[in-house]
C-alpha cells in the first residue's frame, strides 16, 4: 500500500459531465496493476472526505488518474470546483478486477465511467504489446457521452487484436453503429465465439446485475465471468 500527500495536476474534461483528475505521480512511485482502484481524501464544506475510484490511467502512463460522473453529490460537487495545486491525501492500490496471468480472449461490456479500468487496461497491453483478442462492446446514452472515444478508436486502429463496438440508447441521425440495450442478442451478433471468452463486466451496479443475467442466459459459466461494479456510482 502507498500513502501520499499531493495535490491536482491536470483535470481535463472527457464528456458532458465527466471529468478526469490527475496527480502528478507514476506507477514507478505508486505501483498499480491495471484494473485496481484507489481512495482520494479531500475537504468537503471544511471536514475531510473519502472516497473511492477506479485508476483510469495506465502503468506506463506518468501520472496517477481517475475519472468521474459529476453528480450531485457534496462529495462530486467538490471534485467539481476543484483546480490544479489543490491538496489532497490519496492511497492504494486495491481490488482484484484484474487481468488474466496470460493472453486470452477477452470481452469487456462497459457502461459510462465504467470504462476506467478497460483504458488502464488496453493501455498497459498495447505498452507490453501483449497478445489478447480484445473485444469491447461499451454502451452510452448518446453519442457525446462516450468517455475516450478518440484515444480507443487511434489505439483500436493501432491494435489489430482489439475491436471497439459503441452501443447507444439515444443515437444520432446518421448514426451507423449499434443501438439499444447490451444483451445476448447484441452479444452473440457481434461476438461469434462468445463461448471461448471472458468476459469483464463494468459499470454502474444495476447494470452490472443486468448484463451478469444476460449471460447467464447464454450459459456463460461463473468463472468465464469478472465483475466490478461501481458502487457509490451516484456519489
């Protein structure tokens, strides 16, 4: 575990209300596995407060990153007003929403902010140059609510092995892509050899429950399954 005292760097704006917030600290100084997540502790009306986030940066990359959903919340409003040279208290890492020990053929079903761990992720396999067979299948609910559209669609197309698929619930005119909900109908149109796969599951818990029902209807065994739910999601 580290502990450290710092402050915001960077804080960059993703999409209609989320935004990602970074310290100027590398994995070399906080080492991290992709996928694990981190507590940040800062002042809200004066008393201190934590809360939890997923890392949304890679190992490789030289700075410590999260990305959040700004709500209502006290906690996200404070986020909301803060600038760079703020301090905060942040430690970590934790979790176990990790990747395999070895390549594998892999399904990521993502939802908003749920695609935090999925950057780390990709970024650390495209860094390594390992050999997975990436297939994200990411739902939103319009088209500027996608969180790293431009980074996943240059690094997909520098990537032969990973294969992005935007789903929408309220799409655009002209809108090529996929609409509706994730299911196992969508599920098995776009992904032939489902059965050979595993499938990492993030996002909001209510979604989270939705798509681990939708695979159990396709007899996805438990252990083919890897689940992260983002609690404390409307926080």
């Amino acid at each position: 575990m580290w502990h450290f005292e710092t402050s915001f760097s960077e804080i960059i704006t993703r999409a209609p209300g989320v935004k990602s917030f970074r310290f100027p600290i590398s994995s070399a100084t906080a080492p991290f596995q992709p996928g694990q997540y981190f507590f940040v502790t800062l002042k809200v009306n004066g008393e201190e407060s934590l809360h939890h986030f997923t890392i949304s940066s890679a190992p490789s990359d030289p700075h410590l990153e999260f990305t959040k959903r700004i709500t209502e919340h006290p906690y996200s409003l404070a986020l909301d007003a803060a600038k760079p040279g703020e301090k905060v208290s942040i430690q970590g890492p934790m979790g176990n929403f990790l990747l395999p020990h070895e390549p594998a053929k892999i399904v990521f079903l993502t939802g908003g902010i749920g695609i935090t761990p999925v950057r780390s992720m990709i970024g650390y396999i495209a860094t390594k140059n390992l050999d997975f067979d990436i297939i994200i299948i990411c739902g939103n609910q319009r088209q500027q609510d996608i969180v790293f559209h431009d980074e996943f669609e240059l690094l997909a197309k520098g990537l032969s092995s990973v294969r992005i698929i935007n789903v929408l619930t309220e799409p655009p005119d002209g809108w090529a892509g996929l609409t509706g909900l994730i299911n196992k109908k969508l599920i098995t149109d776009t992904v032939p050899d489902y059965r050979e796969r595993i499938f990492y599951v993030s996002g909001p818990p209510k979604m989270v429950m939705a798509l681990q029902e939708q695979l159990g209807a396709l007899k996805i065994p438990m252990n083919n399954i890897v689940r992260d739910s983002f609690t404390g999601y409307d926080d």
